[in-house]
C-alpha cells in the first residue's frame, strides 16, 4: 500500500494505492497517525480518503477505517471518502462505513 498525501487549506487528501488488508494494516495505521499529528499543528479538519487505486480491501481494512475514524473524531476531523468503486465501493457500504464517513460525490 502507497499513500500519498496533499494538503488543500483545512483539508488533507490520503491518495491510497494497492491492497488495505492484513499485511499492509499496520503501514496504513502508522501512516494516518502520523498525519493527524501534522493536521493538528496545521488546524486541518478534514480527512479525504481516496480510494481511487486501492484494489483490495478485506475486513482488516474496515478495522482500519474504523479505528481511525475514533481517534480523528477525538481531535475534531472530519473523514470523508471519495473514488471508491466496484467491490470496494461494496464493502463500505454493507460495512456501514458511509454512515460515518460521507462518501463525496466524484
């Protein structure tokens, strides 16, 4: 899993490429942890998540999300998805993902 981030006023965009699953978890974690330090320093309120070239995502991946959504909510950022398509797009849904992270219009 690649992540590349860019930073857009009080919005930061997570461009996610490759597999969120059990082996690349860990490296996701790490890596949102890491940029909600930096969004806090900045006063950046908003995560976008884009799901554009993630080709697999499994349950590990929605414990990702999940987990990451509480702790961004302690420090009042907002997570929001975009691009998720086909069987990902899926998996958010049925998982209730889009209920607390709003899927953007593309």
């Amino acid at each position: 899993m690649e992540i590349e981030f860019k930073n857009f006023d009080d919005c930061v965009i997570a461009y996610l490429k490759g597999e969120l699953d059990e082996f690349t978890a860990e490296h996701v974690r790490l890596s949102l942890d890491t940029i909600l330090e930096d969004m806090k320093s900045l006063g950046s309120s908003k995560l976008v998540l884009d799901f554009k070239e993630v080709n697999f995502m499994d349950s590990t991946g929605i414990g990702v999300l999940l987990a990451r959504y509480n702790k961004f909510s302690k420090f009042g950022v907002r997570i929001e998805i975009k691009n998720a398509i086909g069987h990902i797009d899926k998996i958010l849904k049925m998982s209730g993902i889009y209920e607390i992270m709003p899927k953007l219009a593309v």
